[in-house]
C-alpha cells in the first residue's frame, strides 16, 4: 500500500527532492509551502499524486487544523517530513534576540507543533516515521553558525527523546544530518550586522562560504532523499543518518575531539564526587 507523506518546505531543495522520490515509488505526497504556487508544477506532472497546501511553520495555530484536514483526506499521514527551513549567519555577540526566535521558531517550535499534531494518528496506527532534517552543524558548530546550530541542536536533543518514547509504539524518528548540498540553502540566509572588527576572521570566512558557496556544494539532493527511504525502509531505522562525506568526516573529528577532552579530564571530572 503507498504511504502518505507530509513534506514541509516542499517546494525546494531536499523538500523537493523527498517528494519527487516519494513520488518516484507510487506515494502520495502532500507538499507544503508558504507559497503553494511554488508548487504548481509538481501538481501539474502529479496530479493523482500531489496535495498541495499552503502552509508556514511558524504559524503554530494553525498546525493542527491543517494536520487534521490531511489526516480527513488522505486516511493517514505515513511520514511527517519536517525541512523547511533556512540559515543564518553572525557572530553570537552581533546575533540578536528577536534573530535568534525567529530562527528557533522555524527549526524547533515549528517542527515541534507538527509532531504533536501527526502524532495521535500514528499512536492510533502503531505505525509511521518522523524525519527531521537536522545539519553537520547538529553535531558541532562553528564561528558564525551558533544560532543556527543551536537551533538543530535543539531539535536533535529534543528528537532523541521522542525517539525513546515513540519506538514502543512502532513510530520511527529519523535525525538527518546533511553536509552541503546543492540546495537553495545558502540562498535562503540572514545576515546578522557584522560591525565588530574582531570577528572578521572568524565569522567573516563563514560569511564568505554561505554568500559565495551556493552552486558548488558537492551533496547531490536526489542521492539524499534516496538515502533517506533506504533508512526509513530498513528493518532498524538509524536514529541518525549523516550525508554526506563531509558531514561524515566532520562529525568523526568533532567526536574525537570530544572524547580527547573526556579521556584528558577524566580524573577531575570523576573526583567532584562527595567525599565517603
């Protein structure tokens, strides 16, 4: 039987790609978008096969009406796909609060309203997965990047838990964790005012790769979203899934580096014990 899928930010990028992948194996794919004429010609090509909606992450209220109108239509939601989203880039000094919210509202309490709404249904069934798209820079960050990271890390500390508590009732949850892709990412930033000279060197290069790297990005989306059905059609779903070789390859050494900082600091760490 073909599953129904829920893709947000579908109109682009990995959401595109997952869609068309959907598509590819006899799903339905409901799309969603902010603008849901962006969408126009994926429901032009697929018409049996595309449920184009209208929808903003950031808008929580009206999350679960939309959950609940696709759950009417289509009988069930198989696959809640929660991508939309963008970057941002700025020193966390320069990063202000009403920057970071914004941010977290896309990657965190977006993401999070979707999942409550989805997940009554797949408790109902025993049955469904949670993808969420997550980052390299859900494992580590770097100067530049702190909101943006804090935010997927939020996301990935959160999706650990739900995993725990979902895998007992035949709900699977899927971190995805991307390098750079050829997406439209690096086109969807924000800039936070780069004012202080001292970070020039630091953030600045950051800056220079997300303003000047968007076309160059090694990661194909499609050979992603192919990844991604591999995972979530194997008999154990991976609770992460790392695309990408260098996301691979940063993740290990950023592990490495963790475990050096463990292993160097062991004895003070275990000695803040009190004393018997």
């Amino acid at each position: 039987m073909s599953k129904v899928w829920l893709i947000t930010g579908a109109n682009s990028g990995f959401g595109r790609a997952f869609a068309e992948a959907a598509i590819a194996a006899g799903d339905v794919v409901v799309a969603a978008a902010r603008r849901v004429e962006t969408l126009d010609d994926l429901v032009a090509a697929h018409p049996d096969q595309v449920d184009a909606i209208a929808l903003d992450v950031t808008d929580t209220a009206a999350i679960d009406t939309v959950v609940r109108d696709v759950a009417e239509r289509h009988g069930r939601i198989d696959v809640l796909v929660n991508n939309a989203g963008r970057t941002h880039v700025g020193s966390v000094e320069e990063t202000g609060d009403a920057e970071l919210r914004s941010l977290f509202d896309v990657h965190v309490f977006g993401p999070a309203a979707l999942t409550r709404a989805v997940l009554p249904h797949m408790r109902a069934r025993r049955a469904g997965a949670i993808v969420q798209l997550s980052s390299v820079g859900g494992q580590m960050s770097m100067a530049g990047f702190g909101a943006y990271s804090a935010t997927k890390f939020a996301l990935e500390g959160m999706s650990e838990a739900l995993a725990a508590e979902v895998r007992p009732l035949g709900i699977d949850v899927l971190i995805v964790e991307p390098g750079a892709f050829r997406t439209s990412l690096f086109g969807n930033h924000s800039l936070s005012a780069d004012g202080i000279a001292d970070y020039a060197d630091t953030v600045g290069a950051t800056r220079s790769f997300v303003e000047t790297g968007g076309g160059t990005q090694a990661g194909d989306p499609a050979k992603a979203a192919a990844a991604v059905i591999r995972a979530l059609d194997a008999e154990e779903t991976p609770l992460r899934l790392a695309l990408g070789g260098d996301s691979i390859d940063t993740i290990l050494g950023h592990l490495e580096q963790v475990r050096g900082d463990l292993t160097a600091w062991e004895k003070v760490g275990r000695d803040t014990n009190l004393d018997q």
